[in-house]
C-alpha cells in the first residue's frame, strides 16, 4: 500500500494567494513528462483544498506550473458548504476558480438540485452553466432545458431553449425563463405557455410564485378555460383567494352565457364565479348575429343561488305580504303600497311561479313565498350610475340596472328611459323583459309617460301610474297605460293622414295600438272625458302633459358611444 499525505502544498504560478493544500490522499506520487513538467497525482480518496472550496475524488493529478487540476471518478466539489457539486470528472482551472465537470453532473444549493452531463461551474463568481441539456429539481418542481446559467448567489437560474417547467398544478413551456430556486418563483422574459387543471395561459412577462400561488403577468396576457376568456396589459392573480385583476385594455368572456366585458379594470373571484368591472366598462351581450351594449361607472355579475324550500320575490321572505284577498302589500313601507300594486298586476299564477302562502295569525296578513324552475343558481347583473344601453332596436339609460340570465329581464331603476323608434317611456321604476336580445315586454311603476313622435315634429303624449307594453319583432306593438286617472294627448288625422286636431282625454285606462311603428289608434276604459281642440286652438298650456320631456339627446345613437 502507498503512504498516505496531508497538508502539503502546491503553489499556482506563485502567487501565494491562491494555494492548493492537498488534504489527504493514500498515495501521492510525482511524474514528469517529455516536456519536463511535473504533475503531482494524489489516489485513494484524494482531496485538496482551495481557500474555501474543497476537490475531492477517487484521484486528483495537479499541474503546479499551469494551476490546473483533474479530478477522476466520484468527484466533489464543496464549495464554502454553500454550493456542493458531484460529477465523474473535473478539470480545475485554479488561476481562474473554474471547474469544467462532466458525465452525471448534480449541482445542489440545499433547496434545488441540477443536473447535466457538461457543466461549467465558476467558483470565484458562482455561476453555473450547461449547454447542451440540463434539469433543474426544486422540490416537487422540475425544469428542464437545452441552456442554463445559475447564479449561487441570488439563487436564479436562467433557463434557455426549449424551457419546460413542470408542477403539480402547472405546466410550462417558453424558450427562455427566470427561476429562483429559494423563493420557488419563475420570472417570465418570453413567450410562456401555462397549462393547468383550471385553464391555460399565455403571457410574454411577469413573475408566478409556486409557492404563495401569486402571480403577476404583463404584456397582454390571456387566460382561457372551456367556457372563459381573459386579457389584460396586466394581470394579477391570487391563487388562494381565487381572484384575477385585469388593468388596461381588459375583457372577459362568459361563453356560457354569451357576455363579453370590458374594462380598464376588471376583478374576477373564479371561486365565487363573479367580476365586477370599472374605468369605463362596457358590458356585452350577444347572441347570433345581435347584440346589446351595457354602459355604467361600475358593473358587476355574480350567481344567485336559490334555496330548494322557498325563495321570496326579492330575496328575503317577509318583505312582501298580501292581504286576505291575496293583493301584494308592503310591510316595511306602507307608503309604496303602488309597488305592491304593481307587482299584482304583473305576477300571476300564469306566468309559471309557484306561489305557496304562510299566514301570521297575530297581523292577520299571509307573506308570499315564490319558488320558480328549480335551478342550482342564476347569472345576474348589475350596473351602478350612469346606465346607458344600446341595441340595434332599444335603447335606454337609468341611474342602476338588474339584469337576470333566468328571464332575460332589465329592470332599470332611478329615472329611466327607454326608446323604440320615435317612441319614448319613462317612469320611476321600468322592467324590460327581452327575448333573442329584441325587447318583449316593457312594464313602467309610477309616473310613467308615453311619448310618440309624429313626422310632422308632433308629439302624441300618454301618461299614467303604469305602463304595460309588448313587442313583435322588437317593435312595440301595443302599450296599456294605468291611472288615476290615466291622461293621453293625441293628434288625430282622417282619412288623408291630415291632423284634424289635438284630443286631450283621461280615463281608468289607455290602450295604445301601433302600426308600422307609428301610433295608429288609442281606446279609453272606463270614465272617459276628453276634449277635441283644433290645431290653430290648441291652449298652450294644455300642448304638454305634466311630466312631459322629449330626451333624445341622452339617447345612445350607436354603440361606439358607450366606449366613450
């Protein structure tokens, strides 16, 4: 057996800063080749020693006069107990702190392991790189690609060609991305392609931690999943909380229930399945080759789930009660008895709710409970302040808007008004029920008015405490007006189509028909009283009813101005 050696000493082109200590070895032996250098070679679990960084391996031969040193079999490189790197063979480069390691290269900082078959390992900087394949393991995290530099100190490794990053929730693949290997966070510098079981995503910037399920993407990303759509200039995302925001330039796509959003900002919660948009959002539904535009400062989706026993008409089971001959009262507000009014006049057993009774024998009153289509939950919308909507044969505006999936209904809400044609309603309170985006039914609480526009710049004028109106085509087709009483001014014509006059009338109730769009005939029920007024004798003040007011000017004339 050779002896063994310890603590000498080889000096690197004299420079007495960097020392090579030869630590241990079973034998060491000097040979000098035809050229006349001696090379020092050290076998049997050799190990040396520079500054802080140790070589170690089944046997070490070292050039004292070039500063270079080879490392044969199960080679080690301890570098600082920071950084340890393992291969089969080393060449050390001592002058410059460079190790060229090959076949079955691993590389590990105590939180991720590298591995490769050709490594370049510069201790003095403590960059890593590999160029011809390479993974990187970070717990349950695997990176593989053609190129990679890691830098120990920072602990990022920058991964090129051919990037594929796989994890338990997400795969991705890009020609180039950051990682570091402490904070498991993967920083996006390409084209990145995102894959996981909630949907996929494409971005070119950002940063995504797999660890907090944070992520920030930049640089029009898009998310997408079998029934959604989203893109933003820049996206965040909270994985826990389930919520993305979108600024600058957003939308998001409901295929499910035909919406596209949009917005300069829009925050989505996937686990409540809602958004709510802002910045001049705009909200569209489209359906075939129509659509309807939704305006508001603020608008907000979400689902309305139902309870299997019973659920109210607004929610809560004691806001409406009905007296002992079944009428809708209010019980919060006996003031708004007019609403309760209404509702009787539009709910009935006919239009398919179930409406089960629970009597309070101490008020005497019976509370009605409405159980609809059973269904799990219903998609419905909301739009706060300054509400405009626009579709190729309606168009309105409201201060707030309820919009249901269930019914297609629009139920606007603070001064509302709604255009058909030359048509215009307005009114406290207005409910518009569409079907295939084209208004159906039109139903107006309070304060309603009716006003037609002649050709002639007339403006025939019915006005009453309801309006109930109905549509063929989208057209409105028949309108009845409720009062008390109920007032209309019409302008008659013969059979010329010349205007013999103006009628002023009121009565209990007014049915208006149409034809071809244009007012054709109006009926009184019950006490009529109307007058006749020639045209050239018409009273001034009796040309307008009392809350008269032509607003086409707040009348959206096409949809590009909801994007203003």
């Amino acid at each position: 057996m050779g002896e063994s050696y310890g603590q000498q000493q080889v000096l690197l082109q004299q420079d007495t800063s960097k020392v090579i200590q030869i630590i241990f070895a079973r034998s060491l032996r000097q040979i000098t080749v035809d050229s006349g250098t001696v090379l020092q070679t050290l076998a049997g679990d050799a190990r040396v020693k520079q500054g802080n960084t140790i070589l170690s391996g089944d046997s070490i031969v070292l050039n004292p006069q070039t500063g270079v040193a080879e490392v044969f079999g199960n080679v080690h490189v301890n570098d600082a107990d920071s950084v340890h790197t393992y291969a089969q063979y080393l060449k050390y480069v001592g002058n410059d702190r460079i190790a060229y390691l090959k076949r079955s290269v691993k590389l590990t900082d105590g939180k991720a392991v590298l591995t490769t078959e050709d490594l370049e390992y510069n201790l003095a900087t403590g960059i890593a790189t590999y160029k011809d394949g390479g993974r990187v393991v970070n717990g349950k995290t695997v990176l593989t690609s053609r190129d990679a530099t890691y830098y120990s100190d920072t602990k990022d490794v920058f991964f090129k060609r051919d990037v594929h990053l796989v994890d338990p929730k997400y795969d991705m693949r890009a020609d180039s991305l950051r990682y570091n290997t402490e904070f498991k966070e993967a920083y996006f510098i390409s084209q990145t392609h995102i894959i996981s079981k909630d949907g996929i995503i494409d971005t070119r910037s950002g940063t995504y931690n797999l660890e907090t399920g944070e992520a920030v993407f930049l640089d029009r990303t898009v998310f997408r999943d079998s029934t959604h759509f989203m893109s933003g200039e820049k996206v965040a995302f909270d994985e826990k909380s389930g919520i993305i925001q979108i600024e600058r330039n957003g939308k998001f796509v409901d295929s499910v229930n035909n919406v596209i959003v949009l917005g300069d900002q829009l925050l989505i919660n996937r686990k409540e399945n809602s958004f709510l948009a802002t910045r001049k959002p705009v909200m569209i539904f489209y359906r075939d080759n129509d659509s309807t535009y939704v305006a508001a400062d603020t608008l907000f989706s979400g689902l309305r789930k139902y309870d299997a026993a019973e659920t109210s008409i607004t929610g809560k089971t004691d806001s409406l009660i009905t007296d002992s001959t079944g009428k809708f009262l209010s019980k919060t507000d006996s003031s708004r008895t007019g609403i309760a009014d209404s509702l009787n006049s539009i709910i009935k057993p006919a239009d398919s709710l179930v409406v089960n009774t629970v009597t309070d024998t101490l008020k005497n009153t019976t509370a009605i409970n409405i159980n609809n289509t059973p269904k799990d939950s219903i998609r419905y919308f909301l739009g706060f302040h300054h509400v405009r909507i626009f579709n190729d044969s309606l168009q309105a505006v409201s201060d707030s808007m309820h919009y249901s999936t269930e019914d297609s209904t629009f139920k606007l809400f603070g001064n509302p008004i709604f255009w058909n044609d030359q048509t215009q309603v307005k009114g406290d309170t207005m409910y518009l029920f569409t079907e295939d985006q084209k208004a159906k039914r039109l139903y107006v609480f309070f304060n309603g008015i009716v006003i037609n526009k002649t050709k002639e710049g007339l403006y025939n004028q019915m006005g009453g405490r309801t309006i109930n109106g109905f549509f063929k085509e989208g057209t409105i087709d028949y309108i009845r007006v409720k009062g008390s009483p109920a007032e209309s001014i019409f302008y008659p014509q013969d059979d010329d189509s010349a205007y013999i006059g103006m009628n002023r009338s009121k009565g209990d109730v007014i049915d208006i028909y149409f034809v071809n769009k244009e007012l054709n005939k109006i009926k009184f029920v019950n006490d009529v009283d109307g007058t006749l007024y020639p045209l050239k004798q018409v009273p001034a003040d009796l040309k307008t009813l009392k809350n008269f007011q032509w607003l086409d000017a707040r009348r959206p004339k096409n949809k590009l101005e909801l994007f203003e």
